[in-house]
C-alpha cells in the first residue's frame, strides 16, 4: 500500500517494443533488487504482441485503463471499530489509545451503521451542561457495569437502554424522600455507599438502579425486596464522587454517533473523495465495500500521503501518449528512442533517451552495462521487440547498436533473428480479419501541436494486396474519426514490408492535408515510397506542415 508500487509502463494502444521492454525493465529492476516493480500496459495488446507473447509463453504484463490516485492507495485498511452499544468509556479509551480521528459503528455483519467523532463527544458533553441535562444519563445496567467495574446483584435484563436522572444519596433521609418525589421511579439512578436507611428507602420507590459505592454489601433482606420491585442493583468498586462521574462514560456510542454518514469506496477517485472529506465536518470517512462492510478509512492527513504509486515510462515520454491521471503521480524514470515531448518534473529523474530503432535495444544495453544477462524468454521478447520496430532492421531508424543487440540477444537464445521475424510479420501483418477500428487504431498515436491535434496510425502488412477492398472503408473511419474526436489531422500508415514503403490514407482539416506533397494515388491516399518509420520519416513532416 504505501510502500508503493512501480509500474514500468508503455505508452497507450501499446505495441510490441512498449509491451517488451516494459516486461524486461521490470525483470531487470527485480534481478537489481528492487522491490515491488512491475510490468503494466496502458491499453489492449495488438494481434503482433499476442503472437509475441504467446511464442515465448509470457503473460501480458498489468492492465491498468488509469493511473489516478484512488482511495485504497491511501487508506488504512485495518480499521477500529466499535458496537453501537459499546460505551463511550471504550469509545474515548480507543481514540486516545490509538490517536483516533473518526470511529465507525458496525453491527453484527461488521456493516457500517454511523460514526463516532471527536466533534460528536464534544456535542454530547456540550448538552449535558445545560441545567436539566446535567445528571441525565442514557445507558444500560450492563454498561454501567462495565465501565464501574461493578458487581451484579440484580439486574433481569442488563442490556436493556433507559434513561434516568442520577441521584447522589448524600442527604438525609427525609430530605433524601423529598428529592425523590420529583422523579419518576422507573427512570430514577441512585448512587449511594453504606447508608442502609437510603438504599431500604430506594428499593422501596422501586428505582430503576441501585448503585452501591466503595464496595459495600447490601443487606440479603434489601437484595430480597430489590428483587420483588425488579431494582437493578450493582456495587462499584469506587467511591460515590468517582462512580456518579464513571457512570456518565457508559452512554451507549450509538447514542452520540451520527447517523446520516457519507461513505467512500475503494475505487473511488482520491480527487473527489477529497472534496467530499475536506466538505465533511468530520476528520475523516469509513471506506465501505458493496455490502457495506467497513473497509477502510481515510482521514484528512491520508490525503496528504504520497499515492504509493510511481510510474517508469518506456518507449514514450509525451503526455499525450501517457497513461491518464501520470500528472498525478510521480514519474520516476523515462527510457526512450523518441522525440521529445515530454513535461517538466518536479526532481531530476533518470531520463535515457537515444535515437535507436527500439527500447527494447535500449533495454538490451541496460542489461550489458549492468552485467546481468536476461532469462531467455526475456531476451526473446527484447529480439521480437527490436525486430516489429525496426521492421527487421529495415527501417531508417534502424542502427548498427540495433544489429549488435540483435546478435547479442540470438546467442541468449538460440534462434535465428530473421527467421523470427519473417514468423511474427507473416502470422500477424494480415489486414483480412481484423476489424477497420483494430486497422486504424491498434497501433495508433496521438501529438499535439499547439491546438492542433493529430493521429496517426500505423499497421504493418507483408503485401500491398488487402488494402484495395478496405481503402475506402478507412478513409470513411477517418473521416468521421476526425469529425467526432475533433481532431485536425488523423492518417493511416499502411507500412508495407515487402516492398520497404508505405501509403498513406488520411482525412482532416483542408488546410493542413492541402499541404501534403507525397504523390497522390488518388484522393486521400498518398504513396510514401521508402517510408517505413512513422516517427522519423513521416512524423517530422507532418508535424512541420502542422505546424507552419
Ligand atoms: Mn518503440
């Protein structure tokens, strides 16, 4: 819980060099010793990184559709609670024993029935100064019990609530006969020590308790009457000044509590959970689940806890392309291969970021310098991921460091490279099959360039043959992709392998796609002859023309 969690995670609608390198990151991270580093992916895996996955027997790391700080990041799970006829003795004793903020009530099943405040004993301590509510007193015989540390000698029905006004017997007995007059027998509470007169005079009024003080017996022939007219009778332990203030502490908790309580859930956002807590005149709020089980509690100064959770970017650095809610957590490291875009930080940070064909290159490196050689499954994912990025080295992003990592790898794992990569292009780079929207958007990028904002897709095909029967059915998607998600610019690169160059269908503003000089096939489709990276060949370009 706070001991956070970190996810080494790549960007959204991930592909095989994000899935690969996060997956080998978070081992080395772990075989380095650290802790409590995992794998995530903000988004589904492409059909290339399931085959991927499933080659090499590995599960695809963590799902998380957000980052944002949620109340079980902060909240404390094994929560105090007390009965709603627990006494506020025990109340009090639990607030100051464990420096309490907020006490939930629970019944039976443990669900949540109110709370208890600091603001809730001051309001009931508030009420009994006024005149008449001073020696007022709702309880129960085994309350009063508890909190005395008393003695039962009669008592039919202990855990049965009244209330009753408290009467010292410190007069005389005349006088003692008068006071009692003003009250009603039934809600009548006498605390008085070895003054026999008193107690003969209380029994016979038939009030409700007799409480007799330092430890002083009752007569057997009293305790027989007592019993008759149904007189609870207790003996305290302490004398009459200490046990008429005690009994005050045994005031049943549901009886201070507040009922109408506002709750939060486990996955609610901490964002809004802190408006409803910091609105709340509570110090605090008890976490339920579906049943209304308390689960937690949160309390104003859990709101100022670090979320436990950090974030380690590979193969992106733009927020654009980030998991949501990353600007509220702290991100700690960013392994990259492309261009910058990234935030300020609050700290400095490990940032490695070089213009390879992948981060699974990177990656490879990492576990050179550190001495540390990767499992063979690892080290076939890091091939698979070098090998989708650079299209099998093909690409112009590709580099000799590319080659050599390749080499590196193989020897780790006993497969040729090439081979591998002809068997990932020819099972997944198939557009029959497969839905327009998976077409458009499996491996699709956002960027944004001041307020324009632009998305460009790319998919992998070994053979320009497929496209034909789809094209128009794209450029349709695009359309209203561009139309609904009020983008400026939104294209599709369909990279094809065979022939190393891609074409290009795209929709958006006139403005922007009036100055797209690849040569036109036919309306909206352009050939991109000896293209095959998006970010260094296609990107710049529009980005230029975007921008300008
Ligand atoms: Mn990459």
């Amino acid at each position: 819980m706070s001991h956070g969690i970190t996810y080494v995670i790549g960007h959204k609608n991930p592909d095989t060099d994000s899935i690969c390198s996060a997956i080998a990151y978070a081992w080395l991270k772990r075989a380095m010793g650290e802790e409590n580093v995992v794998a995530a992916r903000a988004g589904n895996i492409n059909a290339q990184t399931e085959f991927v996955l499933d080659y090499f027997q590995q599960q695809p790391p963590k799902y998380l559709p957000d980052i944002y700080p949620r109340v079980k990041d902060v909240m404390t799970s094994d929560v105090i609670t007390v009965n709603a006829s627990d006494t506020l003795n025990k109340a009090c004793r639990l607030f100051k024993s464990y420096n309490l903020k907020l006490l939930p009530l629970v019944d039976s099943e443990k669900c949540l029935i109110g709370t208890l405040s600091l603001l809730d004993l001051s309001k009931i301590q508030m009420e009994r100064l006024g005149p008449m509510k001073s020696h007022m007193l709702f309880t129960s015989v085994k309350n009063i019990q508890e909190v005395l540390g008393a003695r039962i000698l009669n008592a039919p029905m202990p855990e049965m609530e009244f209330s009753g006004f408290v009467v010292v017997g410190a007069m005389a007995e005349k006088s003692f006969k008068k006071r009692l007059q003003e009250f009603v027998p039934a809600s009548t509470i006498v605390v008085v020590s070895d003054r026999y007169e008193i107690q003969k005079i209380a029994i016979d009024f038939k009030v409700k308790c007799l409480i007799v003080t330092d430890g002083k017996d009752i007569a057997e022939e009293f305790l027989k009457i007592a019993r008759e007219n149904k007189v609870n009778v207790i003996v305290s332990p302490h004398d009459t000044a200490q046990s008429s203030k005690l009994i005050f502490t045994s005031i049943p908790v549901h009886y201070a509590a507040s009922k109408s309580i506002e709750t939060l859930s486990e996955d609610e956002l901490l964002i809004e959970a802190r408006e409803k807590i910091l609105r709340s005149e509570n110090q605090g709020m008890p976490v339920v689940n579906h049943k209304r089980r308390v689960v937690g509690i949160v309390t104003r100064s859990d709101l100022l806890k670090p979320p436990g959770k950090q974030l380690i970017l590979v193969d992106h650095n733009e927020m654009a392309q980030t998991i949501d809610g990353a600007e509220e957590v702290e991100i700690i490291e960013i392994i990259d291969h492309h261009r910058l875009g990234n935030s300020p930080t609050m700290k400095p940070i490990l940032f490695i970021n070089v213009p390879l064909g992948s981060t699974s290159t990177l990656m490879a490196e990492l576990y050179q310098k550190n001495n540390i050689t990767p499992e063979k499954t690892i080290a076939g994912l890091l091939t698979a991921g070098i090998i989708s990025d650079t299209i099998l080295l093909k690409s112009p992003t590709s580099t000799e460091k590319d080659e050599q990592m390749l080499k590196w790898l193989s020897e780790i794992t006993g497969l040729n490279y090439t081979e591998l990569g002809m068997e990932i292009f020819n099972a997944t780079s198939s557009l029959s099959g497969r839905s327009i929207e998976e077409i458009v958007e499996g491996d699709f990028k956002d960027y944004q360039v001041g307020n324009t904002k632009i998305g460009i897709g790319q998919v992998e095909v070994v053979g320009l043959e497929e496209l034909d029967s789809i094209k128009y059915d794209i450029l349709e998607y695009l359309k209203k992709f561009v139309k609904n998600r009020k983008y400026s610019l939104v294209a599709l690169m369909v990279t094809d392998i065979l022939t190393e160059g891609s074409i290009l269908l795209f929709q958006g503003d006139r403005r922007i796609i009036g100055r797209i000089q690849y040569p036109l096939m036919e309306p909206n489709i352009a050939e991109l002859k000896g293209i095959l990276s998006r970010k260094k060949q296609l990107l710049p370009y529009i980005l230029e023309i975007a921008g300008a």
